[in-house]
C-alpha cells in the first residue's frame, strides 16, 4: 500500500479511472483487504463532505456601474473637445517655454558684450558702480559746453573721468549698457506674442467646461436610464 | 439561461448581463470563499471582490467551464484575504465554543423544514468540518472544497487552480485521508446518521 495506491483509490471512488486500471484496481480489491479499508477511509470522508449543505449567499452580490467604474458613453462632441482642450493646455504651456528660452538666448549675448565672460569683468564691474555719477557728468558738462566760454579751458579731474571711462574703463559702461538695452527689444521680440496665449488659454478652459458639461449630462442621463 | 449569450453580453460591457450569471453563481461562490476562510463576513468580501474582478476581467474568459474561470476567481480573492489576515491578523469578536469554533448559526440554503434537533446536527457537522478543513494544507483544501463540496470535476478543478491533473488527484487523495483522521476524533460530536456510517465503512 503506498501513494499510488491512495490516489487510485480516491479517482477510482470519482470515476476518473480509465477502465483498465479500474478493473485491475476491482481485482486488488477483491483480495487486499487493507485495501478496502482505506478505500472505505477516503468514501467516508467523500461522503462527509458531499453531505455538507450548501449555505445560502448573505446578500446578492449584484454590481453596479459604480461598483465597476463604468463610465457611460460620450457623445462624438466630447472627443473633440478633449482632444483640442488637450492641444490647446499644450500649446499655452509651450509658448510659455519658448517665450523664456528667447529671453534666455537674446539676454546672454548682451551680458557677453560688455564683460566678455571672463572672470576681470566681474571685478570691473564694482568701479563701474562707484562711478555712477559719471553718468551725471556729461550732465554737468553740458552747459560748460553751451556756455560762449573760452574752449581751452583745462579740463575738470570730473570730466576727465568721465571722457576716460568711455575707452579706458569698457567693462562698466558695457556692462550698464549691456544691462539696460536688452530689456526693451526682448519684452518687444518674443517670439510668441501674448495674444496667441491668451487665445490658447481661452480655448484650454472653454473646452475643459464644454467637457465637464457633456460629461455631467451624460451620466444625468444614464443614471435616469437605470 | 443561456449562459454562453449572457457572458458573450457580459463581455461586451452588459452589466445586467453579468448580473444574471451571478445571480446563479453566487451560492456556489459564496459557499466556496465560506469554506478556505471560514468566516462569513470574510467570505462575503471575498465573494464580492471576486465578482467585481471577473466583471472587469472577462475579456480574458476564451471559453471552457464558466465555473470553473470564477472558482479561479474566488480562490485569489480568498488567497489575497488569507495574505492579508497573515500581515495583519485580527480578533474575532464572537464568542467561541471549547475547541476554538465560533459559535455562529448558520442559516441553510435548502430544507427551511429541518427539525431543532436536525439543526443542531447539521451545526455539529459542519463546525467539525470545518475545523478539520482549517487544518490542511491550503493546497489540498482548495481541491476537497472544490471536487468535494462543490461538485466539480478534476478537470474544472485542474482549470481552475492551474495545476496538472495529476497534482489535483494526489492532492485530493491525501486531503480526503487526512479529514478521515481529523473527523475521527469528532466521532462522539457527529449526527447519529454520520457515526453508523462510520461504523459500516470502518
């Protein structure tokens, strides 16, 4: 008696053996009477089992749509207005991104000019800024010039300051230069102007009510259906 | 019912379609989950996580025993329930008999005109049952619940636990000896009916 024979025995009680072995099993069993026993074993545990009765289900178990996350079906419409709503969010925030790389790229060049990117510029940059009232100076010079005054009058140390910072002194008018021009051909250069975008967020938010919209009458409807 | 027209409809995204095969299923489902967890608001749980999964799973059903597709169903609920019991195990609140049952009522599908006393039979029966199905392996007591209690065949089992039909018959073999041992120390607690029994096959 081994496991194969157990297993004979349970399929043989099944009738899941072929009949070749369920005849050669019938002839054990005839005479092995240890056999009959463990064949009585497992039909009793069968039977046992067979026996149990069936409990009935607590509640019906019946799904709804919600339970199921089912959506009811759009209208063509919808499809649209999800796909242009979609172009539309995608479009304003690339104007966006394009808008700040032109910023980026024409303000690069400028800083370039005046200080020529190189580590002496930055330190020039400092008596650029102690000499602001040299920006004053032409100022105060002007009326010296429109003055009926004798011409070869030696030159102030103020104006001769501020004729040599022109040459002399590059980096720090460069550089004020550099900071104060760019400004306005960038804000007036963008390549994309802030009309398109407006126009983009228009249609990014009418589309997205138009969808919510469609969505909500949708389900008002399916729900009235069920 | 047409049950192939019904999950050809339920395939399609018909919930009521759905909903008739579980009306019919349910039962079967139910008593399946009730059985490898042995506990009834657990088996509810896992009765209705089973069918929301089939639901959403359907597609994949490409024909063969519609039972037995949900019986795979139902045992991956139950096995999902048990690993998680096993993470995080719980208290039950009812009380319990001396041999660690709870003491519940069950309430029977068939036969409303049973007797107190054939009540208290089957209650006795049962919960020595189940005790003895808690005791094996999960392996071997998914194939008894399934070929033994709900009647399949060891092909639909097979199907449905994905595993040879050879694996199915020894599984079978040793879980059927294994509740004889059990079941024999709850002789003096069986129905008369089950002790003459036993005295006959014995």
């Amino acid at each position: 008696m081994n496991q194969r024979d157990v297993e004979l025995l349970s399929a043989y009680l099944d009738g899941e053996l072929k009949p070749s072995d369920s005849a050669r099993l019938e002839a054990r069993l005839k005479t092995d009477r240890e056999l009959v026993s463990v064949m009585d074993d497992l039909r009793a545990a069968r039977n046992l089992l067979r026996r149990l009765p069936q409990r009935r289900a607590p509640r019906n178990f019946t799904l709804t749509r919600k339970m199921v996350g089912q959506n009811p079906p759009m209208p063509r419409a919808y499809s649209g207005f999800r796909f242009a709503t979609a172009l539309a969010t995608l479009l304003f925030v690339f104007t966006f991104g394009v808008n700040f790389m032109a910023s980026q790229l024409a303000a690069a060049p400028a800083t370039g000019m005046g200080g020529g990117g190189d580590v002496s510029s930055f330190a020039q940059e400092a008596p650029a800024a102690a000499e602001v009232p040299a920006t004053e100076a032409p100022a105060t010079e002007a009326p010296a010039e429109l003055a009926p005054m004798p011409t070869q009058q030696p030159p102030s140390e103020d104006s001769v300051r501020s004729a040599e910072t022109p040459t002399g002194k590059n980096g720090g008018v460069g550089n004020a230069n550099g900071q104060d021009q760019p400004q306005v051909p960038n804000e007036a250069q963008v390549p994309v102007s802030s009309v398109w975008q407006i126009a983009l967020a228009g249609i990014a938010v009418f589309g997205a009510l138009f969808m919510l919209l469609i969505r909500q009458s949708a389900f008002r409807r399916w729900r009235s259906k069920e | 019912m047409n049950e192939q027209a019904l999950i050809h409809d339920a395939q399609q995204g018909n919930l009521d379609a759905f909903n008739t095969l579980i009306i019919h299923y349910q039962d079967s489902v139910y008593n399946t989950a009730l059985r490898i967890l042995g506990d009834e608001d657990q088996a509810a749980d896992a009765s209705q996580e089973a069918f929301i999964s089939a639901f959403k799973s359907i597609t994949s059903f490409r024909g063969g025993s519609f039972k037995a597709w949900l019986m795979r169903t139902v045992t991956n609920a139950c096995y999902d329930e048990l690993r998680r019991q096993k993470r995080r195990p719980t208290t039950p609140l009812e009380p319990d008999s001396d041999d660690g049952e709870e003491m519940d009522s069950p309430r029977w599908l068939a036969d409303p005109n049973m007797t107190p006393d054939q009540k208290a039979e089957a209650d006795e029966l049962e919960h020595a049952i189940q005790h003895c199905l808690n005791n094996l392996p999960l392996e071997f007591k998914t194939v008894v619940i399934m070929a033994d209690i709900q009647g399949m065949d060891y092909t639909e089992v097979a199907t449905s636990i994905r595993v040879p039909l050879g694996t199915i018959k020894s599984r079978l073999a040793r879980a059927r000896l294994r509740l004889r041992e059990c079941l024999r120390g709850f002789a003096e607690l069986l129905p008369a009916s089950f002790r003459l029994e036993e005295g006959n096959t014995t």
